[in-house]
C-alpha cells in the first residue's frame, strides 16, 4: 500500500513538471527594410574633419567701439565684425597728410631754386660758386628723399585706419567672439572665430580591394555623404584627395571627401559620425540584386563563422535560425545582408545568445 501511494506520488508529480509551459522570453525585434544601397555600391564609415575656419585679429591697437556680431550668426564675405574707436588713427593719418604736404612744398621750392641757380652757373659761371650750387642739388636730393618717407608713412597712417575695421573674409558663421565693447584690444590678439559651413570635408578609411575603382573611376563615381545627426539628409561629396600609404593598423587608405551646397541652417561641427555610399550611375541592364540593412547586434556566428539571425514568426511567436549573407560594406551600427531574409520578416536585434531553435518568445518592438 505504501510503495504504491509512493508511487502514485512521483507520478503526479512528473505531469505537474510535465504542464510547465516553457517560458516565453522577451525579445528586441524590428521588420526588415529594403537598403537604400544598390548592387555596385559600397558603403565607408566616416567622420567630418575641421572645417574651413580663421581666428581674425587686428592689426593695430585700439578700443572696440562697436561689436554687433553674436556666436551662430552668418555673415557675408566682407561684412562689418568688429570697429574699434578710430580717432586717435584719424589725427595719425591728417598728420601725416600735412607732413606730405609741407615736405612737398619745400621740395617745390628747393627745386626751383636749384634749377635757377643751375641756369645762373651755366650762363654766368663767376656769379655764383660750385660749391652753392652743389648746396642746393643736395637740399633738393633730401626733401624729395624726406618726401618719399612722409609719403610711405602716409600710406601706413591710412593702412592703420583701415586696419581699424575688421571684416568677414568670406561667408560663414561666427563660432567665437573673444572680447566685448569698450575692451581694449592688442594687434594679433584674437578677436572672432569664423568657419565657413558652406564646404566641409568627410575622411573615410577605403580597404585595399576597393582601391583600384576608386582609383580608375573616380571621375564617375557618385558620393552620397549621411550623417548620424541627420539621418534623413543626404549630402553630395566629390574626391579631394586620395591618401597613398595605408593605415598600419587597419589597412585601410584614407580618402578626403568634399562636402557641398550644405543648407546654411544646419550646424554641422568637425568630428560628426556618418557613412558614405559611393556608386556608379545606374545601369538599367544589370539585375536588380536586393539587399537589406539590420543592426549588427542581430548577427551571431557559429563555429564556422557562418552569420545567423533570428527569425520570429509573427503568428506562433517562434523563432528559427536563418543564415544571411553579409556584405563587406557597413553603415555604422547597421550591417548590410544579401540573402537568408525577406522585407517585412520579424528578427530579433538583441540577446541572440540566450536564444534556441523553436523557443517561444514576446516582441517588444524597437
């Protein structure tokens, strides 16, 4: 009676393990998209280098009189920055005016002098001496030379009023200002800081086997430029420069992109994240080949380095290992695949480790 109520026992107690239900596990998951990226492109990770930018100082001293510029303003190529208080340059500059003036009167009359006292020697050699003569050519000699410093010191009392005011060199955006008004300011001490966000420059590291087209078809080749802080702006590059020796690390040649015809409105700043498809112009003739963008953290690899995602099917809420083909190109976090996955499937994004074939789980939808 005891060995089978023992029995018994065990017996229920195996079905209440045995009805269980295995435990659903809550999972990341996003529906595959079709890549924007097209058979005969390739994709390089980039980051903006230092725009064109200038630290503008004056050339002279002086008292800032008018400051009405403020940081993030865009300024046009040649427009007013900074004054500083002109007079003292002013009076500087009406001196050297009348030093001009009065050293060229002199010079009228010490030449006209010279010249009478030339045709009296030549006439009348007795009348006066070489000796006199000799006295006025030299008076003459040296306020036309006394006439040539005033003339150059002129010019440099009108230079030093120019300097006075300092203008924007070319389009840009005020990224700095270093002094306020009624501050006095030294020659070459920075003042205001401009960058010139109409062009900018992406450095992107090209693998050795993408080396010879880039080289080849430079010319052809279209650059379309995405940066992480604006995921839906699409800018146009083009070539600057293609670096000749390889990173010894990465083995990677770095390539100098040109960005242009960048909207005013957007602050973009030297060190932004992106990536850069280059491509050739369609060809209508070639297949059209489907490719899909996921998030690298979907991928896992097995002993053989085969790349796997998981499947979730939306109706039972399983999932299934499916091996996908990776491209060798990467748009930062994303991954590019080839095959294994269709648009609209359901794959799981985080967490693949802890994951077996046929287990139940619960989307939790990024």
């Amino acid at each position: 009676m005891t060995r089978s109520l023992l029995i018994a026992l065990l017996f229920l107690t195996a079905c209440e393990k045995a009805s269980i239900p295995e435990a659903t596990r809550p999972v990341k998951a996003i529906q595959v998209k079709e890549s924007t990226t097209s058979e005969g492109s390739a994709t390089f990770p980039g980051t903006l280098r230092a725009f064109k930018r200038a630290d503008l100082s004056f050339r002279v001293d002086g008292v800032v009189q008018t400051r009405d510029i403020t940081v993030g303003q865009q300024v046009k190529s040649g427009g007013l920055l900074i004054q500083l208080d002109p007079r003292d340059y002013e009076v500087a500059l009406q001196k050297a005016k009348g030093k001009v003036a009065s050293t060229q009167a002199q010079l009228d009359f010490a030449s006209r002098d010279y010249d009478r006292m030339e045709k009296i020697y030549e006439t009348d050699p007795g009348a006066i001496s070489a000796s006199l003569l000799d006295r006025k050519k030299e008076n003459r000699n040296q306020l036309q030379a006394e006439l040539e410093v005033a003339q150059s010191d002129l010019e440099k009392a009108s230079d030093d009023l120019s300097y006075t005011t300092l203008r924007a060199p070319f389009d840009a955006v005020v990224a700095a200002i270093y002094v306020e008004k009624h501050e006095q300011v030294r020659a070459k001490q920075t003042v205001v800081r401009l960058i010139d966000t109409g062009e900018g420059e992406m450095e992107i590291n090209v693998p050795e086997k993408f080396m010879a087209s880039l080289l080849k078809g430079r010319a052809d080749l279209q650059f379309d430029v995405y940066l992480d802080a604006f995921p839906n702006r699409v800018f146009l590059a083009h070539i600057k420069e293609i670096g000749t020796e390889a990173s010894s690390t990465t083995q990677t040649y770095p390539v100098t992109l040109s960005l242009h015809h960048i909207p005013t409105e957007l602050s973009l700043l030297a060190g932004m994240s992106g990536h850069v498809i280059a491509r050739r112009p369609s060809d209508n003739t070639k297949p059209n080949v489907q490719i899909y963008e996921i998030p690298k953290t979907a991928l896992f690899t097995d002993n053989l380095n085969h790349s796997y995602v998981w499947v979730v099917d939306p109706q039972t809420q399983v999932v299934s290992k499916r091996q996908v083909t990776v491209e060798d190109n990467y748009r930062g976090t994303q991954a590019v695949i080839r095959d294994g996955v269709h648009a609209g499937e359901w794959i799981v994004t985080a967490g693949t480790g802890f994951l077996s074939e046929g287990q139940h789980v619960r989307l939790l939808k990024e």
